[in-house]
C-alpha cells in the first residue's frame, strides 16, 4: 500500500508539458518576425514587440476555456486520403459544401483560420485600431506558427497510433527548448503576397510533407536507445514535470538534420509576410501616429480569466502531452 501511495503521489505530482509549438518557440517566433518587417513597420512594431512575444501564446491558453478553439490549431489531413489531399478543396464554403462544416471541425480548421484573422487584421489596420493590430497580429503569428508543425496535419498528432506516444511534446516543445540557440532563424525581409489562403496552405502542405519523416525517424532513436534511458523529470518552477532525456532528444534531432530550424525559420517568415501583406491591403496606414494605448479595460478582464483557466489546467479538446 505505501509503495502505491508513492506512485499515486509522484504521478500527481509530474505534469506534462503542453501542446503545438512550445511556448518558447511560440515567443521566439513572434519576436523574430518583428525584424523581417519593413521601415514603415518596424517602428510600431518593435515598440510593442515584448507584447507580440508575450502574448505569441493567447490562443494556446484559450484551449483551456473553450472546445472550439482547439480545431483551429491544426488539419488531419491525412484523414481526406494522401498527399497532396486533393480531396480538401482548399476555399472554405467548397470544403464545407463537399465534407460539411462538422467533419472539418472535428479535423482541423487551421488554414482557414489564418485566412479569417488575416481579414480581420487588414480591418484593424483600416481602421487604425492599436489594441486589434496587436492582439490580432501575436494571435495569428501563433496558427501561423502551428500550420508549420508537421504533427499538426496529421491524424497521428501524438504517434498514438503508431506506438510513439509523446512525440508531439518531444519534436514542438523539448527539441526547442534544448537546442534552438543553435539555430539561425535569420529570414530577411518580409515578402508580400497575392492570396493570403495560398500562402496558408503551401506552409500546411509543406508541414504534412514532413509527417513521414519526424514519425521514422524517432522510431529509429526509440529502438536505438533503452527505454530505462528515455525520460527523466524536472523541475520546472513549482511543478515536476516528465520530459524526454536530453540524450533521447539529442539523438532524435540529429537525425531530423535541420529539420525544427527549418521549419522555425519557416513561420517567423511567413508570420512577418501576414503583417506585412496585410497592412498593405489595408493601404498602407501611417503607424507612427496610432495611440500607444494596448488594452483596454474589457480585454485586459478577459485575458485574466483566460490565464485563470489556463493555470487550473483542464484542457478543451484532444490533449497532445507526453
């Protein structure tokens, strides 16, 4: 009975860490983004980019309070058949027309809410409204982000069905916590675009292009390395948390040869081109002469309770932990 008692208490203890992009990974890429935007950007940008990067991680603590928000952060393709899932006709009301609306929300939304808030920002900058450019921008950097995750255009999100349970907090959160200072994620300027929905999904397709590879190639380390050898726990704060052995993660890296650099390097780009793009369409509003005001008071109430429900825990939605 006490030896169970132990284990009941160590597992109370160890929680796992989250989901999609780590929330590091999430902030650098904001942040980063930050540089690749032009003169009559930069300004504005860069005297707001602590927010852009603290807040890269708004929608990832929204799952905590609602079961929508989950779909929007990925698309199981590979439910709809093989690549390139001609299947998914890629304009919204044709996919609604051919899957329904509740297949694909129960699939993954991803590419279609990048293009919904990418509208609503060319809105906010019409209307030079500083508290909508910000939130929208941090928040569509973040889907951004996660369509360049190869596990998040596939069924197979956690390699739950393959035997690799964890693998989503291994490649998205450990891989970048224990290496991304070695990376270059220098892009260059921001590159506009013609069809925001295009841009979106040549990044998902990119991403599900990749599912093959990040699965094979972590099956190669588990069978290369003793399971006694693959987890350890840490500290983490206040809490104790179960993470991959940094021997486990360095192998599997190396065999991804570049591949989470790439991909990183991937979105900060693409999240730049979205602002970008955007406050062109929007012709191109005077940001020097906004009001510095960030939030106001009902926004600010709204993200307490956001964090609130995030630090209780319960997540909306499919869970993609260790």
């Amino acid at each position: 009975m006490k030896k169970l008692a132990l284990i009941t208490i160590i597992l109370l203890l160890v929680q796992p860490e989250g989901h999609g992009w780590g929330f590091r990974a999430h902030q650098r890429i904001n942040r980063i983004a930050v540089y690749t935007l032009p003169g009559e950007m930069f300004g504005f940008y860069k005297s707001h980019i602590d927010y852009l990067t603290e807040h890269a991680v708004d929608a990832d603590k929204r799952r905590y309070g609602s079961k929508d928000e989950a779909a929007r952060h990925y698309i199981d393709l590979d439910h709809f058949g093989v690549y390139p899932f001609e299947a998914v006709p890629r304009n919204w009301k044709k996919a609604v027309e051919r899957l329904s609306e509740d297949t694909l929300q129960a699939y993954g939304i991803v590419p279609w809410q990048v293009e919904r808030m990418y509208y609503q920002l060319v809105k906010a900058f019409k209307e030079k409204n500083t508290p909508a450019i910000l939130r929208l921008s941090a928040d569509i950097g973040h889907y951004i982000a996660d369509a360049h995750v190869p596990l998040h255009t596939t069924e197979n999100y956690n390699g739950q069905l393959t035997g690799q349970h964890g693998i989503h907090g291994l490649l998205e959160s450990r891989l970048p916590e224990l290496f991304d200072t070695e990376y270059d994620l220098v892009t260059g300027k921001a590159k506009p675009f013609d069809k925001p929905l295009d841009r979106i999904w040549t990044a998902v397709l990119s991403s599900a292009a990749a599912v093959d590879c990040v699965l094979y190639l972590e099956r190669q380390t588990r069978e290369a390395i003793p399971v006694d050898r693959h987890y350890v726990y840490e500290q983490k704060g206040s809490r104790t948390v179960k993470a991959y052995a940094v021997e486990y993660a360095g192998d599997y890296h190396k065999r991804l040869h570049g591949l989470i650099e790439i991909r990183m390097r991937d979105a900060i780009a693409c999240v730049g081109a979205f602002w970008y793009t955007a406050w062109l369409d929007a012709g191109q509003p005077d940001l020097d002469q906004l009001e510095k005001t960030v939030l106001d008071e009902t926004e600010k109430q709204k993200l307490a309770e956001e964090e609130k429900l995030y630090r209780k825990g319960v997540i909306q939605g499919r869970e993609e932990s260790y």
